[in-house]
C-alpha cells in the first residue's frame, strides 16, 4: 500500500516590486555623485539563485557606464566552485552572469590582500581585484540565514566579510562557528565599510514566490543602519510548509543555488548545527531528497538534513566541492550521508518505516524544494487538517505519486 497525495495552492502575501528598472534607475541615481569617470569599480555578486541577480547586476554595469566609469564583475563567494577562480566564474555564468551577457569583464582570483587587525581579529582578507579597485558594489540577496538568527544574516553584511575575502577568510570565520558568523562578521564589516572602500550595496528582498519585492541601494556607509530593516522585511515574507506536523518530508530536489545549505534550514527545522538549536516548528519525523540541481555542480552540503536520499542523487555528488564547502564551514554533521535508495518509491518506504506510522494515516508532504512552495502535494490527513482554510486551494483528485518505474512523476 501506498500514499496517495494530492496538490494543493497555497497563497501567500505577494507585494511585487514594479516598474523594476525605472525603480532601480531611481535607486542608482543617489549614487550619482560619487562615481568618477575612468573609476575601476567591482561589482560583486555571490553564488546564490537569487531569480533577477543577473538583471540587478546587468542594471548595475549599464548605470556605472552611464557614469563613464569602468565596471568590471567579481565573484565573492567563500569555497563555493570549489574554492577555484574557474569555478567560480562557471557558478556565476549558470546565474546568467557572463562577460558577454552583462557587458563587463569578469575578474576571478582566489588572491586577497590582508588587511589591518579590528578589535583585535586578525587574519582579516579582501579579494585583491576589489582591493585594487577604486571601489567596490555589491549586490545580494537580504534573507535568515540558515545557521543562525541575528541582527544580520544572509545580506551585504556577510558578503563584504566573507564574501569579497575569498576562501581564505571563509576559513578564518567558519573556523569561529557560529561565534564568528554572528558576532565577528558585523564587526568586521563595519570596519571595511567605514574604510569607504565599499562604495555601496544593491539590496535584494523576495516574496514567497522567489520574486523580487525589493530592492533598495544603499552607499556603503548606511548598510549597517539598513539592512536589519529588509531583513524583518524578507522574514515577514518568507513562504512556509501548511503545517507543523508532518510524518515525511519528501523533497524533489536540494541545490546550493536554492539554499546556501541546499535545503532551507528554516522551512525544514533542521540547523544540525552543534550547540544550534533547532526550530521548534515545522517538526518533521523524516525527511526524503530526491535529485540535486544541475547548478549545485556537485556540492551536496546538506544532504545531512535528509534521513533518505537516493541513488540518483548520490551519483551526481562531488566530493571534492562538497567536503571543501564542508570543511570551511566546519559543520561536518550537514555532509553525512543519508540511507541511499534505489528508487523514489523505495525511500519513501523507508522514511514511512522509520516514522513508525501506517501509510494510510501518514502526514506527508511533497514539494519542489524549499524555495517553491505555493504548490505542494499532501496526504489525506493532512488535507482534512487544511480543509476550509481560505489560503488554501484544492488542485485535482489524490492520486498515485510514482510512475511505473517507482520514481515520482512530475511536479
């Protein structure tokens, strides 16, 4: 006997920023005064799946040649392309960021320059293209963060410190924990940023449907002052699971261009962080991954937030990329393997014997990933639990999830 589940639409909040470019052309121009003709300045754009990255920075390029200064792109990103210059640039080009797509060079180095010591933390990097510059934007997404909770998570606040030092400083914080991320990295952005060698930061907030509903351009000087604002912004709007309770968590597909961790930790409940505390919601007894996107190029951090995996997914891992990003971040338990089965069919199984439940009473949910959840799949009882709710829309009859060679058919 198997589950059947059925498609249901949830419906989330949607403020949508429009007028997209005449809004950030408005934006652009307080940057006016401070970009001089013939200044080299880098741009610098980090590895995640954010869905208009490649239009914010294209809008980015085409504003600084309007000014008559020389743009040029960097990559500022930590052990992501497995810690290479080449690597890297092909993580930016499957973003859609390419020399001949945005219209500027594309500089890659794992080279940095050290900078001076702040509150006596020392070992402190700037990629050397950004150093040599005469000045640095940087444009990314302001979202939680997948570790930890703060004042400042994943944002232009991370990426000046991470971000533009390189591998080598992602070394130096990740080897804090989450100590560093937390508390280190605001300080050290705060120095860097005073020093005005960042020039300004593009921030970029999501609705729940992974679309743009903000963006705000803020000079280097005011990130600190900005960002936690967007932050409250992109929690207040993030997309969530219909329910708390859920027996198994099937996930079709995990991707570092999804999730830095490649699974949201904060949709699943699940940091596996030392000393971290788990959400207390949703709570999820198993948890099933299924393929891995083409963009991830191998890196399957966070394949230790799932109990099952299966055997398609754990022919596409690169071991290589996955334990750099690992033992970088130094949160060995996100890279353990999970039970590995043959077919999609067969890890649901196992994660239903593993919750110690019956198939006709499971709560299971099914989702595209942790990104896309306006449309889901749910079990029987879990649909009776929705029933009547205004935010939720019926979407056909329950039916059978595995085709006939037990892999789950299309979403």
């Amino acid at each position: 006997m198997t589950v059947k589940l059925t498609k249901i639409c949830q419906q989330f909040n949607r403020p949508r920023l429009n007028n997209f470019d005449a809004h950030l052309q408005t934006q652009f121009n307080k940057m006016h005064a401070t970009i001089r003709p013939g200044a080299q300045i880098a741009i610098a754009a980090g590895s995640r799946g954010i869905t208009d990255i490649a239009r914010v920075v294209k809008s980015t390029v085409d504003f600084l040649i309007s000014q008559q200064a020389c743009p040029f792109i960097i990559p500022a990103m930590g052990s992501h392309g497995g810690a290479t210059a080449e690597g890297q640039i092909k993580i930016l080009a499957s973003l859609g960021i390419t020399q001949q797509s945005m219209g500027a060079p594309i500089r890659s180095s794992m080279e940095t320059i050290e900078l001076p010591s702040v509150d006596g933390v020392d070992h402190i990097y700037m990629d050397r293209y950004a150093y040599e510059s005469d000045g640095v934007i940087i444009v990314n997404r302001i979202k939680p963060h997948t570790d930890y909770h703060g004042p400042f998570e994943s944002g232009l606040v991370k990426m000046t410190v991470i971000g533009l030092g390189k591998h080598q400083q992602a070394l130096e914080m990740h080897r804090l924990g989450v100590y560093g991320l937390k508390d280190i990295v605001p300080k050290v952005a705060e120095a860097i940023l005073q020093s005005g060698k960042v020039i300004a930061g593009v921030g970029i907030v999501e609705n729940a449907y992974h679309e743009t509903m903000a963006l705000s351009v803020m000079r280097g000087d005011q990130i600190m002052a900005q960002e936690h604002a967007l932050l409250e912004m992109a929690t207040e709007n993030m997309p969530r699971l219909p329910v708390n309770k859920i027996d198994v968590l099937i996930i079709d597909r995990m991707g570092k261009n999804i999730s830095g961790v490649s699974m949201d930790s904060n949709i699943i409940g699940r940091i596996r962080i030392r000393d971290e505390q788990d959400p207390e919601n949703p709570q999820i007894k198993s948890i099933v991954v299924c393929d891995i996107t083409e963009e991830s190029h191998g890196n399957a951090v966070g394949m230790g937030l799932a109990d099952v995996t299966t055997k398609r997914l754990y022919e596409k891992i690169d071991f290589d990329a996955t334990y750099e990003n690992a033992r970088t971040s130094t949160f060995l338990e996100r890279i353990k393997v999970p039970y590995v089965a043959d077919t999609d069919r067969t890890a649901l199984d196992v994660a239903l014997r593993a919750s110690n439940i019956q198939p006709n009473a499971a709560r299971v949910i099914r989702i595209r990933d942790t990104l896309c959840l306006d449309e889901v799949y749910v079990s029987d009882p879990i649909l009776s639990e929705l029933s009547g709710q205004n935010a939720i829309e019926l979407i056909g009859k329950a039916t059978e999830p595995f085709d006939d060679k037990h892999e789950l058919v299309p979403f």
